[in-house]
C-alpha cells in the first residue's frame, strides 16, 4: 500500500512477509515506514527443497553474488535466515553456509549467530527467506532495519511496534485532519508515526490520553527524540477529557491483556472506551483500531486489515460512528 501511494516502486509480488517490488530512480527506501526492513535482492534461487542438498545449493548462490553488493563489510558479515515450513536443516545451518560465503571474497569474518551469539556492531547485515522451494539472498539497505526508530528512546509493557502504527495511521488518511487523538497512547509510537505522515502544513492538533504516568513519560521522551509537536496527559480512556464530537480522526490500540491488562474504567471491559471513542468523533470522522476480540459495536466498518504481531492476529480497522 505504502509503495504504491509514495510511488516509491513497482510492486511485482508478495511472499510470506515479504513485498517484491523494483525501486524507481531516486526513491526515498529509507523513507518507509510501514516496512520492518528494506533488503536489496542479491539472489534469487529455485530448487531449495526441504533436504540438506539444499545447503550446498544456496552455499554456491552466495559464492555467486556480484562483488559490487557486498558494498562495506564493515565489521564483518552476518546473516539471519528464516523459512516456511518442515526443513531438516536449521536457520543456523543455512546462515552459517552462505555467511562463510559472503565473507570469503572480502577477507573478513563471518559472524555466527548459533548458540545465542550476537553479531558486533558494524557488521554487514544479510537475510535469507525460503518459501516453497524459492530461496532470497540479500543484504540489508539500511545500517539497521527500518523498524528500529531512532526516536524510540523511551518504552514501555506492550509498546506499538512502529510499522503497525504507521499503517494505522497511512488508514487514517490524515491530510486536512485537525484533531488527530489517541485515548490510549502509551509511548507515543502512533501519534508520532501520525505525525510523520503529514507535511507541516496540514499539521493540527495531535492529542495523547494515557491513564499510566509512566507511559505519558516515555511518550514525552520519544517525542522529544523525534522533533515532533505533540500534547499528552494522563487520562484514562473511559473518560477522555474533550468535548463532544472534536476528533477528526482516533487512533487506538486498546489494551487486550497480555502485557497491558486492562485497568480503570476499563477494567470491566472496553465498552467505556468506544462509548468516548463514538462520543469525540466528529460526524464525519473515522476511528482506526487495532482490535483482537472482533470489532466494537456502534461502528461502522469501511476497512479491514489483518497483521501479525506478537503471535497474535489482530485487525486494523477503519471505524465510522453510527
């Protein structure tokens, strides 16, 4: 969706987790934010089939690869592998036989992530996915994957992974919004996503209610890091502190239990919440959620969207008030 809307590429497929797309000249990769990672395809390899002849198949694709990839190898090289189905070969198995590989030309070592071992600073990051008997070897375009927000400084228990968010807040569609509120913000990962996502120029009112202090803390932290123009208080989100029919556009990830449990008015259930969430909307306003008990009632569905997230399946939805 993200690039295709940015017109940062041309999308030629989909994998498990994976988008295939071929950039356009001068496109800002880093600039994704609904993307964990940003890989440049080194190698494409069919035939990877479940036995361990397999190994010695990918071994020779990284032999392979054209020396002007491998770019700086800094500290040396590392690789993280994952795959789709039974193998009977391990990730490790498959990082250590293209890792020795893609160190040998450069003369600098492979580092091995078996037995728990990190990669050291500096190392020049690789991934290899398999599905079906397609293998892709390739190499990470950033210094760290994209995920991995630099205003991130502060967190809490449950804290929104950062693309998610950005995906709420790319549903929002946000241009023009003038009150953006997230009754339920922990530390701020959506509101700033929200605020990336606009040109200065269209920025309004960017609101953030939690009822714990030391998630409206991180949230201020965070926002600190990020440059960003942004208001929290602590509030709970059984009784958001704004006027009737304000928001343009609520983001809400509510909590569901498994780090945050809920607490306050929302103890009970999360009735509370939608009640404020329908009562602050704006007649033509919209409410993006992600919800794991199915979506509330007194709302009206125009989108749906289902992301995995802590081995969970939850959906982003795109709410209108009844």
């Amino acid at each position: 969706m993200e690039i295709r809307r940015s017109l940062t590429g041309v999308v030629h497929g989909v994998r498990h987790r994976e988008v295939w797309f071929e950039a356009r000249p001068g496109a800002d990769l880093l600039g994704l934010r609904t993307a964990d990672d940003v890989l440049l395809a080194a190698a494409v390899v069919d035939g990877i089939g479940p036995g361990r002849a397999a190994l010695r198949r990918l071994a020779r694709a990284a032999r392979e690869v054209d020396p002007a990839l491998m770019g700086d190898p800094g500290s040396g090289v590392e690789v993280s592998a994952s795959f789709v189905g039974r193998r009977n070969y391990t990730r490790f198995e498959i990082e250590d036989a293209v890792g020795a590989e893609l160190a040998r030309p450069a003369r600098v070592p492979y580092h091995s992530r078996r037995d728990g071992r990190r990669p050291p600073p500096g190392a020049r990051s690789w991934r290899v996915t398999i599905d079906g008997d397609q293998a892709v070897i390739a190499v990470r375009v950033a210094a760290r994957p994209l995920h991995r927000r630099a205003y991130k400084t502060a967190s809490i228990p449950g804290t929104l992974h950062p693309p998610v968010a950005a995906a709420m807040a790319h549903l929002a569609r946000l241009t023009g919004a003038a009150t953006v509120l997230d009754p339920c913000c922990g530390a701020g990962t959506t509101l700033i996503e929200a605020s990336a996502t606009l040109p200065d120029a269209t920025r309004g009112r960017l609101l953030g209610f939690d009822r714990d202090p030391a998630a409206i803390a991180a949230a201020r932290a965070n926002t600190r890091a990020a440059g960003a123009a942004l208001a929290w208080a602590v509030a709970d989100g059984g009784r958001i502190p704004v006027e009737d029919g304000c928001a343009d556009r609520v983001l809400v990830n509510p909590p569901w239990g498994r780090q945050v449990p809920p607490a306050g008015l929302l103890a009970r259930g999360l009735a509370p919440l939608w009640r404020e969430v329908r009562r602050v909307l704006a007649p033509d306003g919209l409410a993006v959620a992600l919800v794991h008990d199915g979506v509330p009632r007194g709302f009206a569905v125009e989108e749906v969207v289902e992301v995995s997230l802590s081995g969970q399946h939850p959906l982003i939805v795109v709410l209108k008030p009844r």
